[in-house]
C-alpha cells in the first residue's frame, strides 16, 4: 500500500470545544484534507515551530526532544499515520542512527510538532485518507448559497452546539451536504465530526 504525502494547511481554534484546535493536513498531490483535533499545547508547539519569527524563552517539550536527538545523532525520518480507530489517529516515527532505523509509536500530535522540527515528511494511507479525508471543491458555484441553505446550516450548527445526538437523525445526503458547507466555511473542527459520524455508518 502507497504512502500518500501530506503538509500542514493549518491550525483552527475550536469555537464549540474548549481547549481543543483541529490540525489540518492537507494531500501534497491531492484535493483531501485530513483534520485532526489536538489539545492546546500541542497545538501552541506546533504553531511555534512553524513561526521562525517567534521563540519562546525556555526550550518547549519538543524543542527539548529535538535538542536530545541532536545530541545522540538520532534524525527522525518520517512520520507516518498508519491508523484510525473510533476517531482516534495512530503514528508512528522512523528514526535513524549510525544507518540503524526504528520505528516509534507515538500520538499524532506529538509526531507532526517533531516532523515540522526536524524538517521530516509527513505520510499516510490511502484507506486513512479514503475513510478520513475531506474533499476540497474549488467550484464557484460554493459560495452561492441561497438563504434557504443558510437557514438550514444556522440550525445545524445550534442543534450541535446543544446536542451531538442530532447527527444520528440526519441521513447520509444530509450529512455530506453539511461536510461540503462546514469545509467551504473552513470549520474544520465541525466537519471532522461530521466526517466521524459518517465513518460510523459506513
């Protein structure tokens, strides 16, 4: 099975979870995006990292990693996100020393904050992106929403913001209508729910 590359879109504050931020992964030859939520911290060291201009005082956990490594001439490769359970994404790094590679399991967010430190690529599956992805649709025809369309999303996102359970009375059509708008409007935190809910069903 092929490894598909991916690079960092962005990072968006989630608005309807406290603390928590999506990280948005977007295919390098590709229309997909893979959102992933990740806490506050992770979130501020990956946004560091990715900021040359800024650097804090005191060396952050994955500055300290990155600094270690250096020391002990340990390089980390690549990072692969090689599964999805229940919502939840697994990775793993490929490290080298003196020609010797080892795989290490580690938590996703924790794995792109050291790829963006040590210039390392980012890969996964085709079947990740295939039960995770979202498409991105440059199409014109997106941002003519007529009122009736936006009447229907401002429910939406209320019934979400109450109750979650409103997804499992939307079938599929709606569902993947609600994925198109929540993408359009760059709230990636909404449409990796959205995109869950309709990995449950499939």
């Amino acid at each position: 099975m092929g490894l598909i590359k991916l690079t960092i879109k962005g990072i968006s504050y989630s608005q309807t979870q406290s603390g928590a931020y999506a990280l948005v992964l977007s295919e390098v030859d590709g229309t997909r995006t893979l959102p992933i939520i990740i806490g506050a911290f992770e979130a501020q060291s990956i946004a560091i990292a990715l900021e040359k201009e800024i650097k804090p005082p005191r060396p952050l956990t994955h500055d300290l990693f990155k600094t270690f490594a250096d020391r002990f001439f340990i390089t980390v490769k690549q990072v692969i996100i090689h599964k999805l359970v229940d919502g939840v994404f697994f990775s793993s790094l490929l490290c080298e020393r003196d020609g010797e590679e080892e795989v290490i399991d580690t938590r996703t967010s924790d794995a792109i904050a050291l790829a963006v430190r040590f210039h390392a690529p980012i890969f996964t599956y085709e079947n990740i992106l295939d039960k995770a992805g979202i498409y991105l649709k440059i199409d014109e025809e997106l941002s003519d929403i007529d009122e009736d369309e936006e009447d229907l999303e401002d429910e939406f996102e209320l019934a979400l913001d109450n109750d979650d359970g409103v997804f499992k009375e939307m079938s599929l059509a709606e569902l993947q209508n609600q994925l198109t708008d929540a993408v359009t409007n760059e709230d990636y935190e909404l449409a990796a729910k959205i995109r869950d809910e309709i990995s449950k069903r499939s």
